[in-house]
C-alpha cells in the first residue's frame, strides 16, 4: 500500500512539474519578456534606448546615381534618349535629433543630417566628375528643418515613433483635400514598436516627398541569424485612376505624358507642389512604371530587387534589420512655346538620378541583440520546455511503476 502511495505522489509531483513548466512557458515568462522589451525601447530620457534614438549609431548609406545622356544631340533632334547609369556615389548619413523637448508622453525635436562622401564605398567616382545629364530644378532647391512631434512609447509601447505632427501640424498642404494624402502620420522610418507580425500596418511619413508611404507584408527571412519580417511599399506610385487612394496626389501641374483624367500614369507622381520645381518622382529605372514611361527612355532596366523600397524588421523588438528607399527624380523632355531649342524635343519623361538610401545592422547591434534579448529568451525557453520534459518523464515512470506494482499485487493474490 505505501509503495502505490509513493508511485501516486511521483506522478502527481511530475504532473505539476509539467504544468508548472507549460505555465512559466505560456503565461509568466512571456509577461516578463514582454515588460522586458517595453523598458528597453520605450524612450525616456538617459536610458540606451533614448541615446541610440538620439544620435543614430549605425550610419545610413546614401548611393546617388546618375544617368549620363549618351546622345544629347540626338535628343536634341528628337530622337529616344539614350542613358548610362554613372554610379554609386556613396555617403555616410548620420543622423542625429538636436533641441528635444518633452511633454506627457511625446518628444518634439529636429533632425540633423550630415553627408560624408565615402570615396572607398565610391571606388572610381569622385565628387568632381562630370556628367550630362538632364536639367534638374530640384538641385537648386535649399529644405529648411521641420519640427517633428512623436510618440515615446512610455504609456503605451505600440505607439512608440508614431509621428504625431510635423512642421506644428497634423497637416501639410502639398496635395488635394479630397482624401488623405496631406495627413501627417507613420513612423520615420528608424523606429518602430516591438510585437511586429505579418499583419502589423506599417507606415512611413517621408518628409522629401510630402507623404505617408504605406508598407505591405512580403515574406519572412532571416539577417545573420535574426528571424525577419520584410514589408515592401504598397501603391506607392499606382495612379489614381488604378487606386482610388491615390486620386489626392494629382493635382494636374505637370504637363506631359497624361492618362485620359490629366493625371500621371501609374508608378510616376508630381512633386511640383511639395518642392515647387517640375519634378516627378518614379521607382528607379522606372520599375512600376507604364510602360510608356519605360519606353521613352533607352537604357533602363528595372529590377525588383536593385530598385524597390523595402524594410526589414525583428518581430519580437521592431529594429530595424535592413531597409532602403529607392526613388528617382525626372522631368518631361517636351516642346515649349516660344523656346527654339525645345522644337524637336520628343515628349520624354527623362530620369536625372536616382537615391538608394538604406540601412543594415551592423554584426556589433546585432551581437547586442542576442546577448542582451535572444539568449535570455533562448534560457527562458530552455526552462520551459526541460520543466515540461522531466515532469512528464517523471509522471510516465510514476504511471509505469504504478502499474507494474499493480499488476505485481494481482498475481500474488490470485497465487
């Protein structure tokens, strides 16, 4: 009787060691990863996360690329233009928030750039080259810095980087008021809230071009042994006429190659009223362009990989993996009256250059990563799951002695 009493306590003994682990494994320890992930990234002033925040550590790469007119007469004449993309020119970007002030839960501040050029990222191109390309207003424009007002995620840590105004307002004034495109909301594109799934809404309010970008699900990855998320960018540049969403953005002062409503075909938009030159912004090489855009133009070569605008993130933490922006600034090659020069011109829209502004983690952030999060939760994990095997092993041996004992018993009574 005392033996099957002691077989009864081991396997009750490893039934709550098994639901003690499957506890710690479902319930507390996720708890305590979560608290633990919230105080690292909220932003409050003088924590790490407040000083990565402030002065960026890993510095953005800015590739610029030109495309050098082989046949200027030619175009001149009214023939296709030929081009050859000259580049990368490489700068260092860093980035860096000066004149912070806080208030409740929000952080106003304005950001700092400086440019570097980085003549080894560069190899053969230099600064001083020269290079024919098409005449582009937007060079010549000077951008004064703009307040940013965000989210620090102290009270609620899913809010965390959401940009709450730019500029002292909820508002710009670049676009039509016939929909949504002149709100001011999303992150900046280096900070986002930890919890990141398949399903998360990622968007991105980028200053340079006025707008709120949005950001779709792609696939999941990995970036030197960090599980990822990537999200590419979604109907950025679809045309009103295709996308309902976009119809705000055509505010019809661009001439050129139109569709039948006088706005841009898809993958091209007007920025003559958010940087007051005649500019249109596309994907490089026209990627997600109509294909009279692609046309026009001899020598481009779209590709998918090399040219769209994407972002890679860690789901558990939000950081940023690796990510780019890639745009192109054109402007339409076409007949002017009264300009003697422009009387053969082709109706072209004609690429100048384009920008792949990026980030990756450098393997030091990365290291950080995993021994400051990933081998805490790779312990926690450990716990879990041991507590889980030995208690169920325990309750299996408790169960199989129970039965041998049993059955023992049985035989020596009926002997």
């Amino acid at each position: 009787m005392a033996c099957l009493i002691w077989q009864s306590l081991i396997t009750t003994f490893g039934l709550i060691l098994a639901a003690t682990g499957a506890i710690l494994g479902f319930y507390v320890f996720p708890n305590i990863v979560t608290k633990k992930i919230a105080d690292s990234f909220q932003l409050t002033n003088g924590s790490d996360a407040f000083e990565r925040w402030m002065n960026t550590p890993t510095p953005v790469y800015m590739k610029i690329y030109f495309f050098n007119i082989s046949n200027p007469q030619d175009v001149k004449n009214g023939g296709a233009p030929i081009v050859k993309e000259i580049g990368p020119y490489v700068y260092d970007l860093i980035k860096s928030k000066v004149d912070i002030a806080e208030e409740n839960d929000n952080l106003t501040y304005y950001q700092r750039q400086l440019f570097h050029f980085n003549q080894d990222s560069s190899g053969c191109h230099k600064e001083d080259d020269v290079i024919v390309v098409a005449n582009l207003p937007l060079m010549k424009n000077k951008t004064e810095e703009k307040s940013y007002k965000i989210n620090s995620g102290v009270k609620n840590i899913k809010l965390l980087g959401e940009i709450i105004e730019w500029n002292n307002s909820t508002k710009i004034s670049a676009w039509n008021d016939n929909g949504t495109c002149n709100n001011v909301y999303g992150s900046d594109s280096m900070l986002f809230p930890p919890y990141v799934t398949e399903n998360t809404n990622i968007t991105v309010f980028q200053s340079d071009i006025c707008r709120t970008v949005y950001l779709d699900f792609e696939n999941r990855s990995k970036y030197k042994g960090l599980s990822s998320i990537k999200f590419v960018e979604s109907n950025m540049l679809t045309s009103g006429a295709t996308f309902s969403n976009n119809k705000c953005f055509c505010v019809n002062e661009t001439k050129g190659i139109l569709g039948e409503d006088g706005c841009l075909l898809d993958g091209a938009m007007e920025l003559q009223t958010c940087l007051n030159t005649p500019v249109v912004l596309t994907f490089p090489h026209f990627f997600k362009a109509h294909t009279k855009y692609q046309n026009g133009v001899l020598g481009v070569n779209p590709n998918k990989t090399l040219h769209e605008t994407f972002v890679e993130l860690e789901p558990k933490t939000g950081v940023v993996l690796r990510g780019a922006k890639r745009v192109q600034f054109n402007i339409f090659y076409r007949k002017i009256k009264h300009a003697k020069l422009t009387d053969k011109l082709n109706e072209t829209l004609m690429p100048v250059l384009w920008i792949d502004e990026g980030i990756e983690l450098e393997d030091k952030y990365v290291d950080r990563l995993n021994e400051q999060l990933f081998s805490i939760l790779m312990m926690l994990d450990k716990i879990e799951w041991a507590l889980i095997g030995v208690g169920l092993l325990v309750s299996i041996i408790g169960f199989m002695t129970f039965f041998i004992v049993v059955k023992i018993n049985l035989r020596k009574s009926g002997g």
